[in-house]
C-alpha cells in the first residue's frame, strides 16, 4: 500500500471548511453595503419631498405672472421684476421691522420666564412641588381657541388691541411646553456647583444666571428658536388683535396681499409668493446660525432628568 503523506490530509480536510466560512464573511459586507444604500436612497428622497415646495417657491418669484402655475422648477422666461414689483405693492420693509420686533420680544420674554419658572421647579424643593408642576403642565391641555376670546377682552379693557403688545407681552408669563423642557435639563444639572457657589456668598439669581443658564445653553437656544419661528410664522393674533396696515406682521400683511388679489380682483400670485420667498430667508438664516446648539438641545431633550 501506498502511504499517503501527512502534509497532504491538513490540506484535504481545512479547504472546504475555509470555503465554507468564507460565505458569511463575504455576504455580512454586501448586506451592510445594502442597508446604507436603502437607508440614504430613503433620506434622498424624503429630502425632496419636504424641500421641493420651498424649491417651487423660489422658482415660481422668478417668473412672470402667466408662468407661476406651470410647475417647472427652471423658469422658461427669468426675470427679477417680481422683487421689484413687492416693494411697490406693499409696505414691506415696515412688515419685516414690524415681526421682526415682535419676534425678538416674544422669544426673548417667553425663555427668560420660562427658564425662571423651571429653575424654581428643578432646584428648590418646596411641599406641592409635584402637584403645582402637574397644574401647570395641564394648562398644556387647553385649545388655544378657548382662552382666546377671555384673552381678548383682557387685552381690549387695558386698551392695547389695535397695537403690537398682546402679540407678545403673554410670554412674560412663561410656556408650560417650555418649562417642561428647560425643567428636564435643569434637573440633569448636578447640585455640587449650586451648593459651593452658595457657600461663597452667591445667591439665587447669581446661581441661576451664571451656572444654570450656561451649563444649558443648548435648551435655551432650543427654546429661543422654537418661539421665534413660532412668532415669525403666527397668524392667528395678528388677525384678531391688529387693525392698521402700519402694525400688520408678515403673515397678516401676506393675508392682505391675498385678499386684495383675491375674488373681484385681479390675482397678482407672483406678488405674493415673492414676497413668501423674502419673508422666509430670515428664518433659514436664524436656523443655520443656532443648527449647533438646535441639534444638541434636540439630542440631549429625553437623556435629561
């Protein structure tokens, strides 16, 4: 009989269990490789859908009036004569000046109080702590359609409808929403600080303004933009609280443009999404200067508390 050599049976018996567990390894790349390609094919299109109508908007001011209902995101015949026509058709600087005051003093009013108001609920411990903060969470419940007309009264007895103020002097008051979301960032905070800090003379306010606030500056940036795209955007007190061209807001002045367009008249559209487009670059801009501390506060929102 023929030996066989003992070099040549590791050889035999270690190839096919090398082809074997080469599968595994080979198909665990491709199956990651697919998942990444579905998951930004998704993202990709997802992204067009929520940016296509702001694309169709810059389109649409830069074409003439026959041609903003075409749906042609590339304008046949582009022209500029629209960013001209909207400073002649309506005071719009005086809407930007206007909402742009009333933006800053809603957002600014609004995260100062609402910051205040979560400070006390997160740092000092007092009996009814738990209950007062579920009260004030519940006023979170209401519609804003049924405090509206109480609002209302409220405001025309001190005399200040037909002016700027009730469009933003109820944020002195503070947000439920707002305080709940400073209240889970503050209770993160450790208490080490506050209590050294008392220790050397510091009180309440000092602690609160010089260790809280900047150790969660990315909640009240958050809260900042938050409000401030809500104010720039608002609709509805405008509509019931202002009276006179001179006050109106974007929005309300938008709504007049419309319906001085609108049924018996004849319908400028290229006015009005022009000046859409003009009252929109704000809010992009705000957005991109805060991005940083905007994604971080949302991050870091549910790890607090």
């Amino acid at each position: 009989m023929t030996a066989v050599p003992a070099a040549a049976t590791p050889e035999v018996a270690v190839a096919p269990g090398a082809a074997e567990g080469a599968g595994p390894r080979r198909t665990q790349p491709a199956r990651r490789r697919w998942t990444r390609a579905i998951v930004v094919t998704t993202l990709v299109a997802l992204t067009v859908v929520f940016i296509y109508p702001l694309i169709w908007l810059l389109s649409a001011s830069f074409k003439p009036r026959a041609e903003v209902f075409d749906n042609r995101l590339i304008p046949a015949t582009p022209t500029l004569e629209n960013y001209v026509t909207v400073w002649q058709e309506a005071p719009l600087a005086l809407w930007l000046v206007n909402t742009l005051v009333v933006t800053a003093l809603a957002a600014g009013t609004v995260t100062l109080s609402s910051a205040l108001v979560a400070w006390g609920f997160a740092y000092f411990r007092f009996r009814g702590r738990g209950a007062l903060f579920g009260l004030v969470l519940a006023t979170m419940m209401l519609p804003g359609a049924v405090t509206l007309i109480p609002t209302f009264l409220i405001w025309n007895a001190l005399g200040l409808v037909g002016t700027n103020v009730p469009l933003w002097a109820g944020n002195m008051f503070g947000s439920a929403f707002y305080i709940f979301l400073l209240r889970q960032f503050f209770l993160g905070l450790p208490r080490e600080p506050f209590e050294a800090a008392k220790l050397d003379g510091a009180n309440n306010w000092v602690m609160f303004w010089r260790i809280a606030v900047p150790l969660c500056r990315p909640a009240i940036v958050l809260t900042f933009l938050f409000e401030a795209q809500a104010s720039w955007t608002d609709l509805m007190r405008p509509l019931v609280y202002l009276q006179d061209s001179s006050t109106y807001t974007i929005p309300r002045g938008l709504k007049a443009l419309i319906d001085q367009f609108g049924p018996g008249g004849e319908s400028q559209w290229e006015v009005v999404v022009t000046a859409s487009v003009i009252t929109t670059v704000p809010m992009i801009v705000l957005f991109f200067l805060g991005q940083r501390h905007f994604v971080q506060g949302i991050s870091t929102t549910g790890s607090k508390g």
